[in-house]
C-alpha cells in the first residue's frame, strides 16, 4: 500500500541540531527508504514525477531539502562532506538506521562523501550523471557556465543543459518540463542568492583533488549502480566510466541519445533499472 504521491506529499519538518529541514516521504509504508539528493540550486520539486512515483511503487521515498536550501533553515555549506554531515543530522533526527541512496549530479558528490564518512547508513547507492572529485572536465558544453548561472532557468535553459540536441531528445525533455510542473500547492521555494553561492562553492572544491585522483572511489563499498546520457555536456560522460572504473562493485548503464537528464527522458526504464537493483536479493543479479 502506497501514501500520497509526488504531487500530494506534504512538506514536513524535523529540527536537527538548531536547523529546520524540509522533507516529503510518500511511497510504501515499509522498506529500506530511498533517500533522493538533487541537482546543482534544486529542492523538492525540482525531481520528476515519473521517476519519483515510480521508484516510490515499492518503497517509502524521501525528498529532503538540505540546509539553506529550498523550505529548509540555516545555511549552505560550502563542501560536500558539509551536506553529507546535514545528511546524517537529519537521518539521525528521522530515526533511520539505514537507507538507499540516489545521488543526482551535485547530489551524487554529497552521496560519494555520504558513503566514505558514513557507510553504515547506506545499503546501495545509485549514481547519476555525477563524477567523481577532480573529475574530467573535457567535454563540457561551451554555453552550460553561462546558462546554468541564470538568475531563473526556462525551459529552453533545461533543454540546452540536460537533453541531447535531437528533437526527440527535446520533445521528451519539454514534456519533462511539464511533469516537472504539475505539483501546484505546497511548491519548494527556489534557492536564494546565498544558498546558490554556497552551492557553487561546493562545486569548486569538488573540482580540486585530494590526495591520489579517484583512489577513494576504491573505498566505496556498497553496491552502485552508475547512470548518465551517452552526451551529458553538464557532467561530461567520460565522469560516469570513471566512476564505474573506480568503484569496486559497480555497473554502468549508459542511456542512448540523452544527456545530463537521461533518467527524465528514460524515466521509466530508468525506474525499471533502479527498482530491479534496490529489490534484488544480490546487485546486478
């Protein structure tokens, strides 16, 4: 039996450590929680309905505004591990011992930190279109610096940044945009000026290296599943082969025609590969 859905869930809130954090659970009642970490200035609301409903078919999903961001208080760290130790805050708050994770883009830097510090609290981890720390930057679009630092991202923002240049790929994304709309009360706020600089801060150390490149991949332990676009100019795909390359029980998935949001355009064979990985007995089974 299922509770609510994407575009009924309501917004609740847990205090942690003197920050309010913002959360909607909906799904199963029962079941190892999947825990969903966002893109670069996204909230709640910003995941589409087709994935998040469909992965929530046969398992309690939680959408979680971390600090300074979206509905939740305090501010924006400025490092991954600073969101990854928010993460654990509100775990801990929430009472969960252990969750799935699914780390998308930005949120697929704070899941790799999230594991490494913490690796008790998560059973499987899925990664998509994300890359490690000091990642590749060879491939990245000429225009996403630009674009992706609007003051408000349209529509033909999202289609530059996260679909292929083909007009299948684009129409798939405009109905992406609309799904991505069609929750109307109880909306996420947009991520203020401070939140987006602490974000970017983020990112810059994210691109510095630490120690020998990818080596700490070597200590991701859980089972992962790897995701990207066969062209993500956002988080070049070469990220994604890295990734599985690195981390020592990992499969790579890589969708045809698609970009940096290929689990939108393939949302619901992505939901199929995803359900498949988190409810098998053994991973890639």
């Amino acid at each position: 039996m299922t509770t609510h859905a994407h575009q009924t869930a309501p917004t609740q809130y847990i205090e942690a450590e003197g920050v309010r954090y913002a959360y909607r659970r909906f799904g199963t009642e029962t079941g190892v929680p999947l825990l969903m970490l966002p893109h670069f200035r996204a909230g709640m609301d910003h995941w589409d309905p087709l994935v998040t409903n469909g992965l929530a078919a046969n398992r309690p999903v939680i959408l979680f505004d971390n600090a300074g961001i979206g509905a939740s208080g305090g501010e924006t760290p400025e490092s991954a591990e600073g969101f990854a130790e928010n993460v654990v805050r509100f775990l801990t708050a929430m009472g969960l011992a252990e969750i799935d994770l699914l780390g998308f883009s930005v949120g697929g830097y704070v899941s790799q930190a999230l594991v490494l510090a913490r690796p008790d609290l998560v059973r499987r981890l899925i990664l998509v279109g994300t890359k490690p720390r000091a990642g590749e930057m060879e491939g990245l679009g000429e225009r996403v610096p630009e674009v992706a630092d609007h003051d408000v991202l349209t529509e033909d923002d999202y289609l530059y940044l996260f679909f292929s240049p083909s007009e299948a790929s684009r129409a798939t994304g405009r109905e992406f945009w609309k799904r991505r709309h069609a929750r109307t009360q109880d909306v996420d706020p947009e991520s203020g000026p401070d939140s987006v600089r602490g974000q970017n801060a983020l990112r810059a150390d994210w691109n510095t290296a630490r120690g020998k490149r990818f080596e700490e991949l070597r200590g991701i332990s859980q089972p992962t599943l790897v995701v990207n676009g066969n062209n993500d100019i956002m988080v070049p795909t070469i990220n994604s082969w890295i990734l599985s390359q690195y981390i020592p029980n990992s499969q790579l998935i890589i969708f045809p025609d698609s970009g940096h949001g290929s689990l939108f355009q393939y949302a619901e064979l992505f939901c199929s590969y995803a359900a498949r990985f988190l409810d098998a007995e053994f991973p890639f089974s």
